[in-house]
C-alpha cells in the first residue's frame, strides 16, 4: 500500500493554495435542532471551490506534479463532470493541453461548464468502462499523460488537504463524513486525519444503487456493480480504485448507504435552511448525518462537495 504522509499532504497544500479557496467551515445549528444533539455540527462548503467542487484541489495537484515533458504533451481523463471541470480550469491557468472524455449522457450544464475553459471533449459510451477505454485510446495515439479522478497518487493527496484545513480551523473535531464515488476524497482525507488525531471516526456513505464498497466490506471482496442506479452521478464509480482501496480499508471506520430520496430530502433541507443548491452527490454524507443512526458525540464535520446543477434539474428533483 502506497501511504498518504502528513509531509506530502502539506507541501502539496503549499504548492496549490496559490489556486484554490480555502473553503468555510460553518457551523449549522438547524441540523443540531433537528436531530435534537449536544453535538456540533459543521458543514464544510466544497460546493463554494473553484468550480464548485474539491475536485480543483486534486486536478490543480496533480497537474503541478507533472514533468515538463508531460505538461508540454498534455493530459487526458474521463470524469462524469466536476473532475472534467476542475481539470480544465486548472489546465487552462497553467498552460497545459488537456483532453477531457466525457459520458454521452453528461449533463448538458456539466459539458457547458467544462467546455467553457477551452479544452477538448471527446464523448464516450456511457459507462465509466467505456470511458476509461477511450482514455486509454487517447493516450496512446497522442503520447498524453493520464489522470484518474481519483485513481492516482498526486489526485489523492490533493484532495487530502481539504483534511488539513479543517482541522486547522476545528482541531477538537470528533467524526468526519464523506462520501465515497471513486475514493479519491476520502482516502487522502481518512489519511490525513488519522494521523493528525488517531481517535477521529471517519464514516464513509455511499448511494443505495452504488454501494459497491459498503458491499466490499460486508463481504471481504472486492465487489464491483456494472450499472450503478443513483442520482448522485458523480458516485456512479463501478468500484473505487485500486490505490484507494487498501487506504479506505485501513482509516475509514464505518461505511453506510442513503436512498435517493433520503439525498432528495437533505438536498431540499440544505435549500431551506442555507438557501443553496447542492447536487445530490454534494450531500450523500449529509444524508447519513440526517438520516442514518448512527451514535455520535463531539464535534462532527460533514463535507458538502459539490454544487454544479442546473436549475431545470434540481426542480425535477425537488418535485
């Protein structure tokens, strides 16, 4: 198992703070009324990064790695939306080509927001198998360089630093919720606080109609499920991948699922009580802090990772 350590964690935090935002940490006390707790709650607002998700921290990381022969050939990724953004944007302010393949089915608003930055998109079946053998394709022809949303090492420890920013703001948090699509979040994060305060709890969640790794480990296997079903389409990963699995297994301490309209419900509670749009994916872990049972106490942070969807489809939801 290839580690995520507290030195790499930070020094890649120095080298992308100059790009992203150091998101707010807030505390939400209709969620403590709500559950009736002595716990506080916080809400940690991904949704308001550079192009409204934590996938800039690992896209910017990733591409800051690269070789100067890499940047100058260029990347190329499949993503189902906010990585393809996130990518592109980081691609566009740091000079480097990147080709982007995308669903057939991707949200239009997605396609828009990715395309706006100038890169190439290449639309391939509808699976992520389909799309990561386009990936494949692509980078063999025209000699790119390949980037996972999550399946890759830089990725993972830029997104581990959304851990250091939070406990830097909360040092006495207790349990953190994320959810799990790839494991490209929580695997760094797991790591990161883990070895900040050992005694965190970290709870992962997944969709109902995509919970391959709560399968996993329920049954001691590798389960992978063809055609996930879940709205939350940026956690429609077939399984999560190869280098972020042994570092779920070994830091996260509690996997649960939520149900459509328990992602429904926490997407229309965050409308009323925050006045924002959330994308169902953003609020899984919410969901499980909503309504799921577990037993909790101290402090607690829940990460809201995206908020990209367009109003037509949040209505259709919200109905």
């Amino acid at each position: 198992m290839k580690d995520v350590e507290l030195s790499a964690l930070r020094e890649a935090y120095l080298k992308i703070l100059p790009y992203i935002l150091r998101t707010p940490l807030l505390r939400c006390p209709a969620i403590e009324k709500k559950l009736n707790t002595s716990c506080r709650i916080f809400l940690k607002l991904e949704n308001t990064q550079i192009t409204k998700s934590f996938k800039a921290r690992g896209a910017f990381h990733a591409l800051l790695c690269l070789s100067k022969e890499q940047r100058k050939c260029g990347v190329v990724s499949r993503s189902a939306g906010n990585f393809a953004q996130a990518l592109a944007f980081a691609a566009k302010i740091l000079n480097i080509p990147a080709t982007l393949v995308m669903s057939e089915n991707v949200s239009l608003l997605k396609k828009e927001l990715t395309a706006q930055h100038g890169v190439k998109i290449v639309l391939a079946g509808t699976t992520h198998k389909e799309g990561n053998t386009k990936v494949a394709e692509l980078a063999e022809k025209y000699n790119l360089c390949t980037l996972s949303p999550y399946d890759h090492f830089d990725v993972i420890v830029g997104q581990g630093t959304l851990a250091l920013e939070i406990f830097d703001d909360l040092p006495t948090i207790e349990h953190f919720f994320s959810p799990i699509g790839g494991g490209g979040l929580l695997s760094g994060c797991s790591a990161a606080f883990k070895k900040l305060k050992p005694t965190i709890k970290i709870h992962g969640v997944e969709p109902e109609g995509a919970n391959d790794y709560f399968q996993s480990r329920q049954t001691c296997k590798n389960i992978s499920i063809e055609f996930p079903t879940t709205i939350a389409d940026g956690l429609r990963a077939n399984e999560v991948g190869i280098l972020n699995r042994p570092l779920l297994d070994k830091y996260v301490d509690t996997v649960s699922t939520v149900s459509d309209s328990q992602i429904i419900q926490a997407m229309r509670f965050i409308k009323e009580e925050l006045d924002v749009m959330i994308e169902p994916s953003g609020v899984v872990a919410l969901a499980s802090i909503l309504y799921g049972k577990q037993q909790l106490h101290g402090d607690i942070v829940c990460v809201l990772t995206g908020g990209n969807i367009d109003t037509d489809s949040y209505l259709k939801l919200m109905a």
